[in-house]
C-alpha cells in the first residue's frame, strides 16, 4: 500500500525557507498552524540516529510567534497561563502551559520576554492568536496582538553549539538554557535562543525578515559542512523517547496541565489573573484521574493510524490511549506516549495495547527513556 501524500497549495503555507528543505530532498511534511513542517528526509530511523551523533537544520517557522506588545502586555499574557509570570526577566524563555476558562489546554508554547511590553508567544499547532485577540479585545486592554514576520530556524544535535558559534560568534556558548541574546549577522538582528524541540541539545535562531531566509539558511549550512549537518525536523521517534508532547496529539482541550505532566511548569495558586486558575483550583483539589506515561510496546512495524489506540488492563478494563508511537531502533522496542488511568500509571505495570495488528502487551516507562 503507497502511503497517501499532501496536496500543497497557497493555504499550507511554505516558509522563508521552504526553497532550501524542498532541494535538501525533504520526503514527508504534515501540517502545523497552517503551515508546512518537514517530518522526514532519509528516513525516519536514519534521521534519528544522525540528529543523535550530528548536528541538524530545521524548518520550524510553522512554530508561529503571536506577539503582544503594550503597557498591558504583562497582564494579558498572566490571563493566558497558569505559570506564575511574576519573575520572569527579559531574555527568559519559558514553557507555558496555556488554558482556556475550564482549565482545559489550549495551547503549550514557549513564551520569550523581549521587553517589560513585549512577549513572542512561540505556539504548538493550535490558533492562539484568534484566542488572544479575543481576549485582549473582550477585556479592553491596551496592546497589539499581531502576527509577526518571525520564522524560528532550529540547530539541533551535540555539534550545534560549534556550528552556531562559527556563525554568530563564540558569545553564543554562554547563553544558558532557556535564554535568548539578540544578535547580529550582516547587519540583520536574529533572536538566538538555547532551546528547540529534542533532547539533543542546540539552538533556535528567529529570523524577523523572511527576505533573509536563504541567507541564515546557507550561513548555517556552510558552517555546519565540517560536523555533517543535514537538514531535519522534529523526529518522532527522538520525541517520544525524549517525552516532549505534542499539542494535538498527546493533549487536547480535554486535558488540564496536570494530566499532561506540566504541574511543575504551573503555580495556580500564585497565578492570580490566569482565565483558568479557578478551574485548575477545582481540579487540583481531585487530583488528576489520568496522566502522560511513556509505554514500552512489545511489537514491531505496527502501522500507522490516526485514531488513538485503547489501552487495557490484562482483564479488559479501560486503562487509558495511546497517542504516539514509533518503532525505536536503539531501544528496540516500539516506544509510545500514552495517557493513562490513575489506577495503572505506576511504572512497571503490564497493560496491553489494542494496536491495529492485534492485542499488544506493553509497559508503562517513566519518560525520558
Ligand atoms: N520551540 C519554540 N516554539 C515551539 C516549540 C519549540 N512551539 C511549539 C512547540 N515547540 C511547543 N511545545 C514544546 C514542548 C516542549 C518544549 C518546548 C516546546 C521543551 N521542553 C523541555 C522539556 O520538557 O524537557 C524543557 C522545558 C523547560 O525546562 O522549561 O523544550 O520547541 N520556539
């Protein structure tokens, strides 16, 4: 059976950079905020191993800035999020988990502190911006919510720290892990962040004109040629093993923060003004019923679905989903990301996963493995 491919057109947008991953050979893209996200180059393992040992490039404009900029900036992005934003300094990146008026998640992006009256909010695949302009115009506050002409550019991999220092010099090796430096490049001001979507270590690098997009694109290259960079994406498999959600997928509106593991990036309490707060109160009250587990899966080549798989008790009772997998070729076993039921969610419990091929037993892992 040939896999089905993606029709492209005007409304899955490209990026300043969708010229470079298109002549790197990209095989797979999916669709994030609208816009096209490479997925895959030589194949899914092959670029998990090289992302590992190397250093990669990737496309990640689709992870879309909303920008909020005025004297209430610091209020309306306190509206958003549970996480206490008190202390937050300029040039901070912070994981914010946020939700909507019943505690349910809206969105999970990393928040950036560019000035006392200005915030990128850095988003996973959902439209914050209508959710923030909403709120902003509804509660009259004074700020411009805008989409800004911002492309993030992820470096990841142990090579990436020399291939962004051969870039935008050797200050780079001092900025500390979630914190951003503007820098210069032939002029042109780019936000170098130590952050990005795997556990490999590395770079996002905000490109704010996409006239200069080819030219980072290709600084990058050159300067990653002597490591073996090679053009990238969010790998399943690294993701999965790594135990970095996806927003979508692995979590819904149905989910609060807690449910979803992201308890410690929340101070509800504290966080007086989230939209939420009153909500998550409630339900941190209960405890959660369910939480993100990782599972071992004992099957090999399970074929791709779109509808999460049930996960059981061996007696048949309903034990949770499963809502990410891949075939780990380092583990080998296939590794999954699941939401599971309060009674089962200790590591080591033996469940069994209703795959597509058939009953599957599995395990429940604490993440990342
Ligand atoms: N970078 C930027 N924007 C993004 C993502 C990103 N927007 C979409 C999506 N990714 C948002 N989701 C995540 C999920 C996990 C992390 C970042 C964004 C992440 N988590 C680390 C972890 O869980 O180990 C560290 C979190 C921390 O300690 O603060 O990095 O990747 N610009």
């Amino acid at each position: 059976m040939t896999a089905p491919f993606l029709s492209i057109s005007r409304r899955t947008r490209s990026t300043p950079f969708s010229r470079r991953v298109t002549q790197a050979g990209v095989k797979a893209y999916t669709v994030y905020n609208h816009m096209l996200l490479p997925t895959v180059f030589n194949s899914l393992e092959d670029d998990y191993f090289h992302l590992r040992e190397s250093v990669q490039i990737w496309d990640v404009a689709c992870e879309r800035q909303v920008e909020v900029r005025g004297p209430d900036a610091a209020r309306l992005l306190q509206l958003l999020t549970p996480r206490d934003l008190s202390n937050m300094q300029i040039g901070q990146c912070y994981y914010t988990p946020m939700v909507d008026e019943t505690g349910g998640m809206i969105n999970d992006p990393v928040t950036l502190k560019l000035a006392d009256d200005r915030y990128w909010i850095s988003i996973a695949d959902s439209d914050l911006l209508l959710w923030v302009k909403g709120l902003s115009a509804g509660t009259r506050m004074d700020v411009a919510v805008t989409e800004p002409d911002v492309s993030p550019l992820a470096v990841q991999g142990p090579k990436a720290e020399d291939v962004v220092a051969a870039v935008f010099g050797e200050r780079v090796r001092g900025i500390k892990f979630f914190r951003f430096e503007p820098m210069l490049l032939n002029g042109q001001e780019y936000i170098v962040a130590r952050s990005g979507y795997s556990k490999q270590g590395g770079f996002e690098i905000y490109l704010q004109d996409s006239a200069f997009g080819e030219a980072l694109w290709d600084a990058i290259e050159e300067a990653g040629k002597p490591h073996g960079i090679r053009a990238g994406g969010p790998n399943l498999i690294e993701r999965i093993e790594g135990g970095l959600l996806s927003y979508g997928n692995d979590m819904t509106r149905l989910n609060t923060p807690h449910e979803c593991g992201l308890g410690k990036f929340c101070q509800t309490v504290d966080a007086i003004g989230c939209i939420g707060r009153d909500a998550l109160i409630r339900t941190i009250m209960e405890g959660p019923q369910r939480m993100i587990r990782g599972l071992k899966i004992h099957a090999k080549d399970l074929p791709f679905t779109i509808e999460p798989w049930s996960v059981l008790t061996d007696d048949g009772h309903h034990a949770g989903q499963v809502t990410s997998s891949a075939w780990s070729p380092r583990l080998e076993t296939t590794v999954a990301i699941a939401m599971i039921e309060k009674d089962y969610w200790e590591p080591g419990t033996a469940l069994v996963v209703d795959t597509p091929s058939g009953p599957r037993d599995a395990q429940v892992v604490s993440l990342p493995l």
